[in-house]
C-alpha cells in the first residue's frame, strides 16, 4: 500500500499559509496593545485559535485526511473545552 | 464466519521459532500474544503482592491498638498497596492482557499496528513498577501519602513521593502508547468485511478504553510532574502560601483518575460480554446498545471527576453539577446489565466456570454500583465520605468487578493461551472460597463505613471491631480460594484443549489451541450477512 | 469459505493516525498545564499583567516568527520529496533544524537573564513577591521549559530524517516517517502559538 497522500501541496499554499500566519501574528500584537479587558484575551485567544485550525489544515495536511482525522481534532478538543467549563463551575462560584 | 483449521505444531506460538531461543525469544518478542502472557504473569506477581500488603492491613485491623506495627508502616502499607493495585495490575488490567492476546484475534488481524511499538510499552510498564517499587526501599523511606498523592501533605511529607510518583508517570505513558495501538489497530487492521458494527463486542470496550487511555492519562502524567516541580522547585501550584490552591491539585489527579476506573472497567464488561453468548447460545440482545453504552460511559466519564471532592471545598455549584453528570453515567452500565440478563432469558445456560465467574461479576458490580449512587448523591456524601464505606464500594467494583471479569476471563481463554483444560472442581471451589471470602470481607465495612469507621486510619473505635473481625477472615477466606485458583491454572496437567471446547462463534474459536504465530492460516473475512454471535 | 490474500505490512495511513493519536496526548500533557493557567489567570489577572511585562515581547514574537518559518519549511520539504526532489528537501529541514536553534538560543538568553537577576522558582527574590506574580512565572518557566524539552525531541527527530531523506531512503515511494516527523514539529509550532500571546502578550 503506497502512501495514501497522493495528493502534493504546492509550495506556493505554503508561503501563502505562513504569510497569513505572520500577519495575524502582528495582528494578535497589535490587538493587545488595546486594553479591551476580558476581550482582548478572547480576541488574542480567538486569532490563535484560527492560526493553530490554518497550520492543522494546510501544513498537517488534515485538508487532504479521511473525516474520519477531522472527527477526531474536533472530538479532543470538545472533551477539552468541556473540561474547562466544568472546572470552571467550582472556581468561578466560589 | 469461518477460517480453515490445519495442522501445526502443537505448541504454536508458544513454540520457539525464528532467531532466538529461550527468554530472549520471551523478551524481545513483538507478538502480541506472548507480549500479552508477559504481561499476565508479571501482573500476576504484582497482584500477590499487593494481596498480601492487604492481609497485612487485615491483620493488623484484627483488634484495636497496635497488634504488629504503627500508624506509619500502616500508611506506608495502604499507600503502596494502592498504588501496586491501581497503577501496575488494574488500570493495565484486562486491556493489557486480553487486549493484547485476544483483541486482534477476534477482529481477524495478525497482530497489533505496531508490533515493536507494544513491546515498547511492556518495558515501560515493567520500568514504571520498579521505580514505584523502589519507592519502599530508598532513603527517605516509602510514601506515606496514600496512592492519591493530595497536596499539600504529598509536598510535605519526607517520605520518597519523587520515586512513586515519577513510576506512576512512567506507567502512564505505557498505559497512552498501548491505547494508542489499540486505537490505530481497530481502525486499520479489521477483517475484510468487519464494519464496525460487525466487530464482536470485546474490541468496541477495549476500543473506547483505549481512547480513555489517551485522552485522560496525560492529565495525570503533568500533575505528577508538577507533584516533582513543587518538590524540587517550588513552583506552588498546590501551594496556598505561594498563592496555589491544593483543590487543583485534586481536580487536576481527578480528571485523569475517575475515566481511570473506566479503563479498568470497561474491558471487564466487554470480556463478560463475549462470555455470556457463549455459555448461553444465543446471540448478544441489544448489540449496538452495548457498543454504544460503552462510547457512552467512555465519553460521560470524562465529566464527573469532581465527585470525588464534594466535601474538599470547591462551590456548591459544582457541587451539584458533578452530583448530576454523576448519576447519568450510571445509565449506559445500567443498559450493560440489563442487556446482559436480557441474552440470558431462556438461552441454553450452562454453567461452566467462566460463567459462574461471570454471574460473580454481575452480583457484585452491581452491589459496587448501586452504592456508587450513595455516594453521588451529595447529602450521603458527606456521611459516607472518607470512610470505609467507600473502601466497600471500590472494592466491589473493582475486585468484584473488574477481578471477577478478569478470573472468567482467564478461565475463558486459558484454553486458547495454553491448549490445555483445567479442573472444572477446583474452579468452582475456588469461586465458592472467593466469593464468600470476598462478601465476608467487604460488606462489613459498608456496615462499619456508615456507622462513622473513618478510612486508612491504623486504630479505631471498640464499636467496629466486630466488623473488622469479620473482615479480615473474609480476607482469609479470599486469600485460600485465589490460592486454589492459582494451583488448578498452573498445574498445567489438564486434557489436551480443542480450538473450540465452549461452542464460541467468534474468531478466536476458529484456530487451534494455542494459536499460531500469525493467528490465522488464512486471513477470514466478514460476508454481507455475517454476524458476530450467529447462534440459532 | 473465502480466501484472502495477506495484507501488505505498510500501512501509511495507520502511521500517520499513529502520530496524530499521539499528538492528542501531547496536546492534552500541555492541555493540564493551560488549565493551571486559566485558573491562576482568572484569580491573579492583575499581577499577571504586571509580572508579564518582566518578559521580552521583541524575543517571544521574534520565536513566534522564527517557529511558524520552521513549519512552513518542513512542510515544504514534504512537497519537494513528493516531487522527487530530495536535495531541495534537505535544504528546507536545514532551515527548519536552523530555527530551532535560533529558538533555542533566544531562549537560552532570556532564561539566563531572569536567573541571573534571581527570578526563578524557589529563588529568595521569588519567594518575596506577590502570589500572583510566583503563579505567573513558575507557570512561564514550567511552560516554556516542557515546550523546549518537546522542541528538542522534534529536532532530533527531524535531524534523523534529514539523514534519511539525504541517504534516499525517505523517497517519494515512501516518506511516511518525514511526514509524521513533520506533525510532531507542527505539534510543537501549535503549542507555542497559544503560549506566545497568554505569557508575552498580555500586559
């Protein structure tokens, strides 16, 4: 059974990903810089989170894997997430 | 559902081929049936060593007062005794040893996905157990923290939590590599034509307890280096006068410890579930029920840790929360049970010893698991919390449940694993020793649990010497049934074992006993209309 | 009865789930310590403020820039087997094995600034200042470090497939080992990408 990724990214996908990355790095820099309270956690938190989905999508390849990968990405970081809810009943209610 | 039977070597993999010869054949084997033997007998050695640190309990709860040694060797016993039972022979459990030898098999596959990768993890385990061990026998003396490790007395104390910890830690990370080849094995390596909802019900628990496996055992694996971190470094996240929270630690061991139970469970209830069909003839009621419900508990187990802690502080919010998430995932077991006396109603029963086990099994989890409830409940929390009522109840569950499921195991595969029989007799005398021994043992500490015995304490009010009494012959009575056990599967001098003495319909009864090295002569495959259990 | 041919050993597909399985657990080891985080975080917000500005924004976004370079490369060095172009390869996981370095300098200075000033877990400095600013830098050390442990096994790994992409034996036939080295440096990438702005950034 030959490698299953018969599919071959460009390298032009590639320097388009990174630049994407390394302008929404300066972005999350900048957005910082503006003291927005609990919103600039959420918006620094929410434009990584878009970084790590683009790096797991083009530079893992999860694009290009079965669903059955993509299932198993959102499937961990629910149960993580949900974790974080539920801790979070004992330490913001006390 | 079929596979040719041809004539090998009567020994089959037992046999040495290939290039070694002797232990180092043993020792650098990546099949998965020696890997999983391997792993029988040294879990069998850590199993009586962690029965006697038990008896040595019993004996010394026999009467108040000190009777054979003080209130520090007794912390010191119950700490190792826990962490031998927990991280070196249950959690490994039923997954290390039928995952390993039986998994593979029953979904019609050669072998694991990474052979080498599964030896890897039996050294890690082997290592782990040593360092945990040689916790007793360094310098600052063994643990005396319990197998729990609460800060901020497992920061404090003198004793060597560094090694016992960090052998936990390295157990963990045999524990995530075998679940990871089990999840890549089921994915990758079934039968032509053996969907998922084909495969027999063994793999789908050893499946999701895989996940458990890989998903909660980091966790833990950090928190046991932060344990380390605190120690050396001081970096006090459990630390209130560096400005930590000691219930984070027990969040944090929780998260990982409760879906813990699931993975010693899980199993258990997957091997009583290929052992009723057999002994009953009929096809397993509500098969997707069952493989769903074990998803299920996988998955609703993740979210009630916290149960743990009802009285350690943390709000009341979650509190009821955790009390709430807690009594749903008493469902999907409670689906198992019912499926499961649901096949038996008017199947062919006979009550061979797998399934007097497996009766044992059912009797007890059950008791395990209705006083589970007691304890989820917050109101009887807080009664029975820290007391040897909850003492009862794992024990219940665990031994009763998960050891149960692990002697009909055994006594369902032993055949296959070493082509021979054993005695019928000496089993059922066995399980009469077991399980009055083990009722005598444990219900009395319900009894003295909810009159106010508190646990893992060395001394004890007059009022519950009668119960400890009680106990420990229960102890002694356990202690000569597992002794018989273990004589009648050693002995060895049984018939000769066909490939199929107990009429099974899956994979494994198809190829003689013991197996091949490659399991199967030709590889079988699932047709359209094929099913796991076709009985009549 | 049905016959059935034996199953070719390689599966490519088994590895790489293999590894992404793994990276789960390595996401969930980094997983206990961002909960830490988020606890103190919440308790502390104040004193992780002040305490953040002891950390050198300019070297954690120069890191940021040099480790998301080094996932552009490796993946790229994935192309250029695929199209049979093995030299092109070894010269992009040069790059890749190059940043890691610059990494690994930049943190050797900024470590070695905070220690040298007395800044570090169980330090008589640290044990005089407030709750929150202690939270805040055991958990930047704790971080970090385990990051830098998790970045030096993905350069040795990465270093061990450059050789065999050198030597051929990584080829387009066969370069499951170069992608799954490649996930685990992604792994690595991933990481740093939540740790940057929740310790440099939020001052």
């Amino acid at each position: 059974m030959l490698s299953e990724t018969t599919h071959v990214t460009p390298y032009r996908t590639y320097m388009v990903v990174l630049i994407t990355l390394l302008v929404l790095t300066s972005l999350t820099i900048t957005v910082t810089w503006i003291d927005l309270s609990a919103f600039t956690v959420l918006s620094a938190l929410l434009i990584a989170s878009f970084k790590a989905g683009i790096v797991m999508k083009y530079f893992m390849h999860l694009k290009f894997e079965s669903s059955l990968f993509k299932i198993l990405v959102i499937m961990v970081l629910s149960i993580y997430i949900l974790v974080i809810i539920l801790l979070f009943f004992d330490y913001l209610f006390r | 559902m079929t596979a040719e039977i041809s004539s090998h070597p009567e020994r089959g993999y037992l046999e040495n081929t290939g290039k070694r010869k002797g232990l180092m054949a043993w020792l650098t084997t990546t099949d998965h049936k020696r890997i999983g033997l391997m792993y029988l007998y040294a879990m069998m050695v850590f199993f009586l060593v962690g029965v006697v640190l038990g008896e040595l309990m019993r004996l010394e709860l026999f009467n108040p007062g000190q009777q054979f040694y003080g209130p520090q060797a007794y912390n010191g016993i119950f700490t190792i005794h826990g962490i031998i039972m927990i991280f070196t022979v249950v959690i490994p459990g039923l997954a290390v040893v039928y995952g390993n030898f039986v998994m593979p098999i029953l979904i019609g596959a050669k072998d694991v996905a990474f052979p080498k990768l599964n030896l890897l993890s039996f050294y890690l385990y082997i290592l782990g157990a040593a360092i945990a061990v040689s916790s007793q026998f360094m310098g600052s003396g063994p643990p005396d923290t319990g197998w729990t490790f609460y800060a901020p007395y497992s920061i404090q104390s003198q004793t060597n939590v560094v090694a016992a910890v960090f052998g936990a830690f390295v157990l963990g990370f045999s524990s995530i590599l075998t679940g990871l080849n089990f999840i890549v094995t089921i994915h990758r390596l079934r039968a032509p034509g053996m969907t998922f909802f084909k495969m027999p019900l063994f793999p789908w628990s050893i499946y999701a307890t895989a996940w458990v496996q890989v998903l909660a055992t980091p966790i833990v694996g950090i928190t046991l280096l932060m344990i380390i971190a605190e120690r050396w470094f001081k970096i006090g996240f459990f630390d209130p006068s560096l400005g930590g929270d000691p219930i984070l630690y027990q969040h944090l061991f929780w998260i990982y410890s409760h879906p813990a139970v699931y993975i010693m469970i899980l199993p258990a209830m997957g091997v009583v579930t290929e052992i009723i069909p057999t002994f009953c003839q009929r096809r397993v009621f509500g098969y997707k029920a069952i493989a769903m419900s074990s998803l299920a508990i996988a998955g609703v187990g993740y979210f009630v840790w916290a149960h743990h802690m009802f009285t350690s502080g943390m709000s009341v919010t979650a509190q009821w929360v955790f009390s709430l998430l807690t009594f749903l995932v008493a469902v999907p077991s409670a689906i198992k049970v019912f499926n499961w006396v649901t096949t038996m109603y008017k199947g062919a029963i006979d009550i061979k010893p797998p399934f007097l086990f497996t009766l044992g099994f059912i009797f007890l989890f059950m008791i395990g698991g209705l006083t589970g409830l007691v304890q989820g409940a917050l109101a009887t929390n807080i009664h029975v919390h820290d007391t040897s009522f909850v003492v009862a109840h794992f024990h219940y569950i665990i031994f009763g449940g998960v050891g149960f499921a692990f002697f009909a195991g055994l006594h369902y595969w032993y055949p296959k694993m070493f082509g021979r029989m054993y005695n019928d007799t000496l089993a059922y005398v066995a399980f009469g020793f077991l399980f009055i021994g083990f009722n005598l043992l444990y219900f009395p500490q319900f009894i003295i649990g909810m009159m106010g015995m508190p646990r893992r304490y060395f001394d004890y009010l007059p009022q519950f010497t009668l119960g400890h009494q009680l106990s420990t012959i229960g102890g002694g009575i356990l202690f000569i049934g597992l002794i018989v056990m273990l004589v009648n599967l050693f002995s060895r001098k049984g018939a000769k074992a066909a490939s199929n003495p107990w009429g099974g319909r899956t994979f494994e009864w198809t190829i003689p006993s013991p197996p091949p090295v490659e399991n199967f002569d030709i590889m079988p495959e699932m047709g359209k209309d094929d099913e796991p259990y076709d009985y009549e | 009865m049905i016959m059935s041919r034996d199953m070719e050993h390689r599966d490519d597909i088994g590895s790489r789930l293999g590894m992404w399985v793994f990276i789960f657990t390595e996401l969930l080891l980094f997983g206990g310590l961002f909960l830490v985080y988020a606890v103190m975080r919440s308790k502390y917000s104040f004193e992780f403020h002040q305490a953040a500005l002891h950390l050198n924004t300019f070297i954690g976004a120069l890191n940021t820039v040099v480790l998301l370079i080094s996932s552009a490369t490796v993946a790229i060095s994935i192309t250029a087997v695929q199209k049979g172009n093995n030299k092109l390869a070894v010269r992009f996981l040069l790059i890749t094995l190059i940043c890691a370095g610059i990494f690994l300098i930049n943190k050797y200075f900024e470590w070695g600034h905070k220690i040298r000033i007395g800044l570090y877990p169980g330090s008589d400095l640290m044990l005089t200042l407030n709750h929150g600013s202690v939270m805040f830098f055991s958990l930047y050390f704790f971080m970090t470090g385990l990051h830098m442990l998790h970045l030096i096994i993905g350069a040795v790994l990465l270093t061990v497939v450059t050789i065999k992409v050198q030597r051929l034996s990584i080829n387009r036939d066969s370069y499951v080992l170069l992608e799954n080295g490649g996930l685990y440096w992604h792994l690595v990438d991933l990481i740093w990408i939540f740790l940057f702005p929740l310790l440099y950034l939020i001052t």
